[in-house]
C-alpha cells in the first residue's frame, strides 16, 4: 500500500514478514535501533501471527516501524486479550516527520474494538508522546521475601539452550500458563522462546526441575533469587519451586511476576528505566490490585 505524507511518498506493509526481502529491511533497522535482529526467531519457526510489524518503507529501505503484540492473558482468573505496543524504531535520517504518528494512529483504529485494551511501555526520552494518544502511567508492583535456609534443597539442572531438545522442551512447558501468576501470558510460547532461546539475554538461565515437573527462568545475583516465570505441567507448590532454585548463598528471592498467594511476600513500586503506559480508564486493575505483567510479557 502506498501512502503520502508530508508530500512523500512510503510503502506502508503489515505482517510481510514471509517476504525475504522485507523482513531483512525490517531486520537492518532492529539492528541499528537495539540493536537486535528478529531473522533466527523467524527461522526457527517461533515467529507466529501474533507479533505484527507495521512498517513505513522508502523505496526498500524500512525507515520507521511499530509493532503490536497479542496478547492473551489470565488476569485474575479472567481471560483478557490485550494489544501491547513495541519495537517502536525510525531511522535517524527520516525522524520528526509524523512517521511514527501515522504508524501509531492505524493500529490504535484498528485494534482499539477487537481487545480490552492497549498498552506498553516507555523509555524516558517519550515519556510525553504517549499521553497524546490517549495512555496514562501505570504503576506495577513487585513481591520479594526472604528464604528459609533449612528448607532449600538445590535440586535443579541448567539446560543448554543451544540444543533443539532442551529447546522443544521449553517450548512444551511454556505452553502452560505460570499457575502460580495471577496475571500469566496464556498460549505466548513463541515470546518466551525469543528471550530464552534466540537472545543471549535469558539462554543461560533456563532451569529444568525434575521433581516439580517445572522449568524455571531465574537469576542469580549475589545472595538474592530472581524467579523471572515458571511453568508446570502439574500442581506443585511455588515455594518448592523456589527452594529448589535456591542455593547455599540465597537469602531473599524476588519475582518476575505477581504470585497468586501474596502473604508471605514484601511490596514494593517497581522503578526502573522503562514506565508502563496503558490506555486511559484501564489502569484500575493495577491501583486495586497491585499487580505487575510478568517479565517475560514485556516486547
């Protein structure tokens, strides 16, 4: 399709990516932007129809870009499909020239009737353009306690993410939603496979609990546990995943998601580089419950 703006001319495409060409186009402005590229998650197949890329083109040469994420949540035991906004990128030589605007005002009109509602999250150098589409800041939360020492019984094993079976077997476990979440990303396996399996940033903190049935996204920073998402395929208690992460060392763990069971968790405002936006009159979930979207949600 092609559309004007500002008396320029663009090839404006949606979810192209099975077209080589475009999807590279796509790829060299990830790279410049993140820098990221996106072509081994599309090659191993974990790309699926819910991560949609809308992209301005000059000529070949994909110049500005916002992506929509679908996602399909468990909130509180409810079903929620909701659009998260990212991979929000516009090359340098064509930026302040309503690029991003055009691409922000068609998935808004798109989307705004076919979920519950839209959101994402923010640096601080756009803190101000989101409000002007219609999004306010939200405040997540985040739960952390201290450990038992006498309970911890290391029983776990890192799984190498470079080889296809720990991946498959990831794969089928992401599947399931965290039950111990009360808000989890149902059906999103394909996101947890980008963070876990393609990216350096999570391949070497992938845990695989025989005894719980479970693997384990986790962290270990001196003498504190990150438990950034667990997923099982049978009932099992989140403090037996824990102490079973847990080491020697592990005095406190902290989660990368809300636990449905909050009495035993300390609270606090999560502060970090990135704020989140969601539409307005849609943060009341997060002031009433004090809940946050798990870490590996975040596109």
């Amino acid at each position: 399709m092609e559309i004007e703006l500002e008396n320029k001319k663009y090839k404006f495409l949606i979810n192209y990516q099975k077209d080589s060409k475009y999807r590279s186009a796509f790829n060299t402005l990830a790279q410049k932007t993140f820098p990221i590229s996106f072509e081994e998650w599309y090659q191993t197949h974990y790309w699926n129809e819910k991560y949609i890329p809308y992209t301005l083109f000059d000529e070949n040469k994909a110049i500005a870009n916002i992506s929509i994420n679908i996602m399909d949540f468990n909130i509180l035991e409810e079903k929620r499909r909701l659009i998260q906004i990212g991979t929000v990128m516009t090359d340098k030589e064509y930026r302040n020239q309503g690029l991003s605007r055009f691409l922000m005002e068609q998935i808004l009109e798109e989307w705004n009737q076919k979920c519950d509602f839209i959101y994402l999250y923010a640096n601080e150098t756009v803190l101000d353009m989101y409000p002007k589409y219609g999004f306010d800041k939200a405040t997540e939360y985040e739960y952390f306690k201290s450990l038992d020492k006498k309970l911890i019984h290391e029983n776990c094993e890192k799984l190498n993410m470079d080889k296809q079976f720990n991946r498959d077997l990831l794969y089928s476990y992401a599947k399931c939603p965290n039950h111990h979440s009360k808000l989890s990303m149902n059906e999103n396996a394909d996101l947890v496979m980008f963070y876990c399996a393609i990216l350096s940033f999570l391949k070497e903190n992938v845990f695989y609990i025989k005894s719980c049935d479970a693997i384990a996204i986790a962290k270990f920073n001196q003498n504190q546990l990150i438990l950034i998402d667990v997923f099982s395929k049978s009932s099992v208690t989140l403090d037996e995943i824990i102490y079973s992460l847990a080491n020697s060392t592990t005095e406190q763990v902290i989660l990368g998601f809300t636990p449905k069971e909050c009495s035993s968790y300390e609270i606090k405002k999560i502060s970090g580089d990135d704020t989140l936006f969601i539409q307005k009159g849609k943060t009341k979930l997060f002031v009433e419950n004090k809940i946050m979207f798990p870490i590996l949600s975040h596109a």
